[in-house]
C-alpha cells in the first residue's frame, strides 16, 4: 500500500518481487490480495505484449530447438503469439481466490482477468461475479456495473445466467435499473421474446421510475434487433392508453424516437398521438408529440394546424421545452401551409417576442427573421425551407455505459463515470515486450575457499562439543555415586539399647497367636 502511495509509477522496484508476490497471493490476508492484484494488473500491462491478438497460444510443452525448415517457414510466416511464462503465473495465482469469501478480492481478480487475460478465459470469472448477486445490495450495486459494462463488449459470457438478472420486487429501484441494462445489453434473436414477455411485467410495476425504465429498454430492443421492431412499437402504442400518466409520456417519448428510424410507415401511429395531445400533461411528452407533428407535418395536413391553434390559447402557461417546440411548429406550418397557419404564427411569435425567457425570445426572434421576408433579411431566408425541414438522422438508443470501458473496472471511477481524484490510468499494451530477464533472481553459492573453512570450523566446533560431552557426562556420573551414598548414610544409625528389650515381648506375643 505505501508503494501504491509513494512510488507507484516505480515498476522497476517489482520486478525482482514479481514471482516472489505471485506465489505468496494465496497466503496474504484478504485485503493485502486486493492491493496487490492492483499493482500487478497495472505491471503486467506494462511488461507484457498483449493476448488479444488473433491466433494468441501459450504452449508450456514448446520445444528449444526446432528444425531448420521451421526456422525458415517462421521467417517466411507472421510468428503467432506466445504468452510469456510470468504472465501465464500470475492468471494461474490469482485464479484461486475467485472462491475468496472477501468480494473485494473477487471483483479484483475479476478486473485483472478482464484487463489481462485471453478473450476465451475471462469467462471463467462469470460465476463467481453472479454468486455476488447474493450479496448485500451495496456490493450488488457495484457488481452490476461491471457486469453490465462487461455485457456491452461480450454478451456470450453472461447469457447462460440470464435469470439470474431477472427483476425481483424486493429490489431497490437503482439495483432494478442496472438489471434492466444488462438484460437489454444481453437481448439478442435468440432470447428476445422471453425478455420482452419479462419487460411487459416490469411495465405494470409501482415503481414509476423502472416502469419508465422499462419503456426506454423496449426501445432499445426495438431499435437494435429489426425482427421486433413492429412488435415493440405496437407494443409502445397499446402503452398509450395506461392510465398512468408517467408510462404514457415515456411511451411517446421512445415512440417518436422510434418513428424517426421508419416514418412513412406509420402515419396512423402519429394520428392517434395527436389525438392524445389534449389529456398528455407530462412537459417532455408534449413537446414530443408537436416535434412529430412539424417534422411529418405534410403526413397530417388537417390535424397539425389544429393542434398549433389550441397551443397558440395556452401559450404563456406552458413550460420552456414545450413553448420552443410550438415555435418550431409554427415555423414549419409557415412554410408549407401558411394559408391557414400565417396568422397563427405571427400571434405565436409575438407572444414568444416578450417571454420571461431569454431562450425562447431568442428563438423566435431568429425564426422571425428566417422565414418572414421583409427589407430587413438576410441571405438565409432564401434556404429557410432547406433548414427548418432538412431530414434528420435516427437517434441512436445506446447503452449508458458504452463509454465506461475507459476506465479500469472495479475503480471508484468506473462507478462514478467521472475521473476520481488519485485515479491511476491503466498502461497500454506495449508493442514489444520488454526484457524478461529483469525478473530473474540470482542465487548466491559459497565458494571453495570458504566452504572449507566452513567445513574446518564444524569439525572442530564438533570434536569441542564431544570432549565437552565426555567431560560432563564423567561429572554427572560422580556427583550420582555421591549422592546414592549420602542417601545410604541415614540408614546405618543404631538404635537405643531400650528398644531391643521392647521388641521381645511383641516377638513372643506373635509366637503364642
């Protein structure tokens, strides 16, 4: 830890520990492994050429010596990619302590095995990350993310364990999220009808914010897998008569985003959103449905000045985001049916001239001088049509954590999706590999000389111990004689001439019986 402190960038201080702390990484307590594994993750991308090149191997059973017609077809042919032996112990060490009972030791091993290992071995971290889902929900909050960052760039490794990331109504709603990305990430033909008859459960949940959630995620499946882009729509569609109103906005938001990938195709879908306009209350939802009505507003030609006329009555008591989409409405009302829309639009933009807010009298302000010409114009008036109804392209519906892959997982960066203060970038793999012999540790042998001097002292340490002994064991067996005759002494003593004159009688006594 205080070399992680101090001198962390030092990595020529570890290269003659390096297998010295590989082979100890079983036996060091739970929290000095996690340091550890750090510090080797960051020196073996510095010391190692990289295992995710094609055709990458690691033959132990190489011989030394090869033909000469190998040698030449080597030179003629690209050399494929060895594994180095240091790099191959330090994924054979640390793959043991998946089965630690310390997470932090697991989620460790598990970065290292990510960042270092070949494509096909990081699977096998797999189940020890989903047995960590069994965890408190703190430490499944911070698995989840790996796994779902993890998910975006391998979907193979987590979809036999696809259940494991079910929902379940105990769930916090930030630990329901994460599962919901990785189920969206790991969505694919195969599976995609299980997960969209799971979503469908999801949606009727009390949890307003994972019903929306839910309603984000069928969009994105509807987007990255064209075979059900209809179903999930149609889907979306029947979504629009919940009574809820938070499902019903965020069913409109993801429609409109849907309906830009395909348009011509679905006019009735955004007639039936019209319709909906007058019960829709939700800001982001309403201006949702005025962007479909301008942007396909030939599509609809009888409903979009209509609905431009009932926001022209509530102008001023709707919101920032809903009032800059009836300008834009406006806008493009103008130029393709100004017949019926030109007075409306001049009363918008005047009530939009004087508003509280800065954005939206700059908007109109600039959509003023764009489309209506006068003396005052500029040359932009002339492309007005070409820029207020140029085609846009789809939104992409991506993952939020497509980018996180930046940072090295496990770190409070990766969690935060912020560079942390102290945070450490993780090397890149060099192009060459440095010298392996910097790791070698020699042993030091005795020479002659002082192997004979040693060999004379012992003898003579050896002949002074065994006259010692004699010496001591002549003097125990004297001082044993001495005290066996001090013990024999007491014995001797005579007895009083009264007492042979008693013992008569008893002599007698015992005679007679």
């Amino acid at each position: 830890m205080a070399f992680e402190e101090v001198c962390p960038d030092r990595i020529d201080l570890i290269h003659k520990n390096y297998r010295k702390l590989c082979n100890l990484l079983v036996d060091v307590e739970e929290w000095g492994q996690v340091v550890i594994i750090s510090m080797l993750t960051r020196y073996a991308r510095t010391q190692f050429t990289s295992p995710w090149t094609e055709g990458a191997e690691f033959d132990e059973n190489k011989a030394f010596y090869d033909s000469d017609s190998e040698e030449k077809k080597d030179q003629t042919e690209a050399k494929p990619y060895i594994m180095d032996p240091d790099h191959r112990l330090l994924l054979r060490n640390t793959k043991p302590l998946l089965q630690s009972r310390n997470t932090a030791v697991v989620m460790a091993v598990a970065q290292l095995y990510w960042h270092l290992a070949p494509k096909h071995e990081v699977s096998i971290v797999t189940k020890s990350l989903v047995r960590l889902l069994r965890s408190h929900r703190e430490v499944q909050y911070i698995v989840l993310q790996n796994i779902a960052t993890m998910s975006i760039q391998r979907k193979g490794m987590f979809e036999p364990f696809i259940k494991s990331f079910y929902v379940r109504s105990t769930d916090a709603t930030h630990i329901k999220t994460l599962k919901l990305e990785i189920l969206t990430n790991l969505a694919n033909e195969a599976n995609i009808s299980t997960i969209l008859r799971e979503f469908q459960t999801y949606v009727k949940s009390q949890d307003k914010a994972f019903a929306a959630a839910t309603i984000q995620a069928i969009g994105r499946c509807a987007t990255n897998i064209s075979e059900v882009t209809d179903t999930c729509l149609n889907g979306l569609v029947l979504l629009l008569s919940n009574r809820d109103e938070t499902v019903v906005a965020e069913s409109i938001v993801v429609i409109k985003k849907l309906l830009q990938t395909q348009p011509t195709q679905h006019g009735d879908i955004i007639k039936h959103m019209a319709k909906l306009f007058d019960s829709v209350t939700v800001p982001m939802a309403r201006a949702s449905i005025l962007w479909l009505m301008g942007e396909y507003c030939e599509k609809v030609p009888k409903i979009a000045p209509d609905v431009l006329r009932k926001m022209a009555k509530t102008f001023t008591a709707e919101e920032d985001i809903v009032k800059l989409q009836t300008v834009n409405l406006a806008a493009k009302l103008y130029l393709t049916n100004s017949k019926q829309t030109k007075l409306l639009t001049q009363y918008i933009l005047n009530l939009g001239k004087y508003d509280q807010n800065y954005d939206i009298r700059d908007r109109t302000r600039f959509i003023r001088q764009l489309i209506v010409p006068n003396e005052k114009s500029g040359a932009l008036s002339k492309y007005a049509r070409r820029i207020l109804l140029a085609p846009k392209p789809a939104p992409v519906l991506e993952s939020a954590f497509k980018d996180r892959d930046r940072y090295q997982l496990g770190t409070l960066s990766h969690s935060l999706n912020l560079k942390a203060t102290g945070y450490q970038e993780l090397p890149d793999w060099p192009a060459v590999a440095p010298d392996h012999s910097v790791r070698n540790v020699e042993i030091v042998e005795p020479s002659e000389e002082e192997s004979s001097e040693d060999s004379e002292k012992t003898s003579s340490d050896s002949g002074k111990s065994s006259s010692g002994s004699e010496k001591s064991s002549s003097e125990s067996e004297s001082d044993q004689k001495k005290k066996k005759k001090t013990k024999k002494a007491p014995q001797k003593k005579s007895k009083p001439a009264g007492d042979r004159y008693t013992e008569i009688p008893a002599v007698c006594h015992s005679l007679k019986a």
